[in-house]
C-alpha cells in the first residue's frame, strides 16, 4: 500500500512539474481553457493526477476551476498584472542580490552564452526558442542564490506570468527585444556589485513590462 501510495503522489508531482513548465513557458494564453483528457493524454497519464496537479496549481493562483472538465488560465487585468510586478520585483530582485556575490566565473560565462541564445532566437522570430532561454537564464541566476524557498516562490510566479508573456511576443508595438538588461546583469555579476544586479533584474521587469501595460490600459480605456 505505501509504495502504491508513494508511486501516485511521485506521479501526482511530475504531472505538477510538466503542467507548470507549460504555464512558465507560455505556451497557454490568459484566458485559455485547460481540457483535462487532452492534457491527460498528452503526459501519458490518467486524468487523476492533472486533476490534482491543476487543484495544486489553483492554490497558487496560476489556474482556476470552471468545471470538472477543464481549468482556466485566468483573464489578463490590469489588477493582476501589478500585483505580480510588485511581487516579482521584489522577490526576483533580491534573487538576484543574493546570487551576484555567489556566481563563479564559469556562471557568468554560461549567462552570458544563454543571453546570446536568447537575442539570436527573438531576432529570428523564434519566439518558443527566446521564452525557452529566457527561463533558463533568469533561473540560472535565481538557483545561483543559494534560496530552494525562494526560488520555488518565483517559479509560482512565473506559473502566472508565463501566460501573460506569449502576449508580449505577439504586441506590434514591443520595443524591448534583446533585453538589453541582461548584459546589464551580467557585468554587475562580473563587477560582484549587489545593487546593480538586482537594478538590472527589476528594470529588466520593468521595461518588459512596458508594452503590456500600455496594452491593459488602452483596454481600460476602451471598456
């Protein structure tokens, strides 16, 4: 019986992981519908354990529940977004305060390949590609914290925000490709100076940011 027990909750959790990872990757859109069977097939599972993985991702408001059949990524206002923000400034930003002083050498110089993964992806429009080194290059730096809780509180934010940035791909009117606040962090990290790296981290937010506020607020002022 326990090792029955042991061998669901084992599955309950990957199932968890793999739902996450499509949240944080953006590869589902505010608003979206999450049908449990095609989510279930697709991780070759039954539906039990998404249905548990999606009440777990409920409790850290990355989801919501409309019915047994399906869970919702929640709508895009501009209430959420600033509340995420201010959260994400706070706690990233100190993420990276901490890691500045941590980073090897050998740290800085994978930084610095996974940024240039980064701006060779956005500038060939492989969008997938650049939401893919963007993650890996922000928790690269908030691992290099040292902080498991704190890390793991960012990844519940990202769960959230991951929907969000597959708009930010798609406004016409974004003016922040390459971000240019990465090289900013990784000479901070070069420099070990604390205060820069966590500027550079908010801004990064910050100017990213841009576009979806402008977007939020033209549809504040529409309605």
């Amino acid at each position: 019986m326990d090792v029955a027990k042991n061998n669901q909750w084992s599955l309950s959790l990957r199932t968890y992981k793999a739902l996450r990872e499509t949240l944080i990757l953006g590869r589902f859109a505010p608003g979206e519908r999450l049908l449990l069977d095609p989510i279930a097939h697709s991780l070759g599972t039954s539906i039990t354990p998404v249905r548990e993985a999606c009440i777990r991702l409920v409790g850290e408001q990355a989801l919501e529940f409309k019915s047994g059949r399906f869970a919702m990524v929640p709508e895009l206002t501009h209430a959420r977004y600033m509340q995420l923000r201010l959260i994400r400034l706070e706690l990233e930003g100190l993420a990276a305060e901490l890691a500045c002083g941590r980073a090897a050498q050998s740290d800085i110089d994978e930084l610095s390949s996974t940024h240039r993964a980064f701006v060779a992806a956005e500038r060939s429009g492989d969008f997938a590609e650049a939401k893919r080194c963007n993650r890996a290059f922000h928790f690269r730096v908030y691992r290099l914290s040292g902080m498991e809780m704190l890390v793991s509180q960012i990844e519940s934010l990202w769960a959230s925000m991951g929907p969000i940035l597959s708009l930010f791909y798609g406004m016409r009117d974004n003016d922040y490709i390459g971000a240019a606040e990465h090289d900013n962090l990784i000479a901070a990290f070069r420099r070990g100076d604390r205060s820069a790296a966590r500027e550079a981290i908010q801004q990064d937010i910050i100017r990213g940011g841009a576009p979806i506020l402008r977007y939020l607020n033209e549809k504040e002022a529409a309605a």
